[in-house]
C-alpha cells in the first residue's frame, strides 16, 4: 500500500502560472483533515497557543507562534488539541517545486536555499525567536504588491536558510535519503532498511563495511550523529510509527514487527522518540486519515 494512498490529496488554487500564492486568515478553529499536495508551503500561525501539529509520523504541541516549512507531498494538519482562542492568525505561503530553476539553484549564492528545500521533505520546525524576528515580513506580504512580495519571500527563505535553531520533524525513511553508489554508509542503510524487523548486532552491520565494532561505531557517529543502536531504533520506530498510521495492527503487533523482543522497551525507545506512547500515537492519527 502506497504511504499516501488513505490520505487526503489537497489540490490547491496554485496554478503553473503563478509563482507562490500567500493566504492570510483569522482562523476560529483548524478543521482541515491531514493531507498532502506537491507544492511547497510556508506556515506562520501566531495565537496558536494548544494547537497540535501533525507532520508526518511526528506530533507536537505548538507554543503562542509557529513556524513551519513543509514540503512537497509531505503529510500534515493542525488539529484543535487544547487551544482556546477562536481567532489564531494563520498565514501561508505556497509555491510550486520548480519556483527555483534548477540551474539557479546550483549556484553559490542559493546554496542555502537549495539544502533548505532537500530538508523540508522532513518538514521543519524553526525557533520561536525566528518566527519573531520575521513576523513582521510575514504581516505585510499581503499588502505587497506582487513583485514586492516575491521579493520579501527571497528575504524570507533566505533568513531561513541561514536560522541555526531549527528542527527537522518526519522520520527518515527509505525514500528520503539517497546515498551514493560506493558511500559505505548506503551499504549499511540498505542492510539495516531490509533486515531491521530481525535482530541486528553491532558486530554484523560493521562486518558489512570491514570495520571492528569500536571504529563503526565511530563512523555512524560522524555520519548520522548517533550511535548504532540509536540510529537502528529511529529506523524502527519510523516503520512502527508508519504502521500505527497505516495498518490495522496492535501496539503489540507493531512492536514486534519492528524489531522489538520486548514491549516495554518499544514503549520506552517510542516515547523518547515521538514524546508520546506508541498508544497515544495510534489515537492521534485515528481519525485523521481520509479516503481520496
């Protein structure tokens, strides 16, 4: 079964035409199912204090302000949670995958721009102190004219390009990361995207690329900044959280699919990983998938 196929396909009012379309709304409530589309967007939600945020396998309580890229075909939703006010502001800006030519792209000066586009695949949160900084950028889009606005969206992916504090959310999966042919580490992601459901030691991943225990260790800190053992469970739990999400099986199914011999472990590895249990997780996403 396709990853997207029980979700809701927005087809937005962006046409091939138009360079970016930016939506700006007092909003009493969030009632839009989760969802996906191919364009590229921008979301600024001020006075969103209680709202839950859905993007991807990942879940997230937002604070006062909110900053989000998402990007294409990315699954995600505000849901109401615990938020209180009736008038949150929601501004949203949406631009099409080619608004870069590609070749644009490649120069030095983009570079910035272009790594931030290959990140949002996982959606990205920034810091409060970003969304700050450029509320007011935001604000006054509306009443730009076009090129004017054009103009401060440059500003403003530029500024996020550069913002340090920032927050990828979705989980790796098999199709977001690419590898070259002879990388070494392809080798070991291949081996343990296939054979993760079994059990898998420290010794056998690093006999793939010759290397003792200690020095692949060593090796996948410097590649993914986590051990093995950490790297292993977030490949696991983004399976599992998928499942959850997709396939009508218990906590218990799940966990055992995924690799885990032991429940309690897969609840506490779950947890540390999506900050809410594998249970939680379940309810959350239950009822916000939709049949296109």
């Amino acid at each position: 079964m396709s990853k997207l196929e029980n979700i809701l396909r927005e087809i937005t009012p962006l046409s091939p035409e138009d360079s970016f379309l930016v939506f700006d709304r007092i909003k009493a409530s969030f009632d839009f199912p989760y969802h996906y589309h191919p364009e590229i967007e921008i979301n600024f939600i001020s006075k969103g204090k209680g709202y839950r945020r859905m993007i991807g396998d990942h879940t997230g309580e937002i604070g006062d302000i909110e900053l989000v890229l998402v990007g294409p075909n990315l699954p995600h939703c505000w849901a109401n949670h615990k938020c209180k006010t009736r008038k949150t502001h929601e501004i949203t800006v949406q631009f099409n995958q080619d608004f870069f030519n590609q070749s644009l792209m490649d120069k030095n000066i983009l570079k910035p721009i272009s790594n931030l586009m290959k990140d949002s695949i996982r959606g990205i949160l920034f810091s409060q102190e970003t969304a700050e900084k450029l509320k007011d950028s935001f604000l006054n889009l509306s009443k730009m004219s076009s090129f004017e606005s054009f103009i401060e969206i440059m500003k403003i992916l530029n500024e996020l390009a550069i913002a340090e504090d920032k927050t990828l959310l979705s989980s790796y999966s098999i199709e977001l990361e690419t590898f070259a042919d002879n990388d070494k580490m392809k080798i070991v992601h291949d081996f343990v995207h296939k054979n993760f459901e079994s059990k898998i030691t420290l010794h056998d991943a690093a006999s793939l690329i010759n290397m003792s225990s200690v020095t692949f260790n060593r090796f996948i800190k410097k590649r993914t900044g986590k051990t093995f053992v950490n790297y292993l469970n977030e490949i696991r739990i983004s399976y599992a959280a998928r499942w959850l999400m997709e396939k009508n099986l218990t906590v218990f199914e799940t966990a055992f699919e995924a690799g885990f011999n032991n429940i309690a472990n897969f609840n506490k590895v779950f947890k540390s990983i999506k900050k809410t249990t594998p249970t939680e997780f379940k309810e959350l996403f239950k009822g916000v998938k939709k049949i296109e």
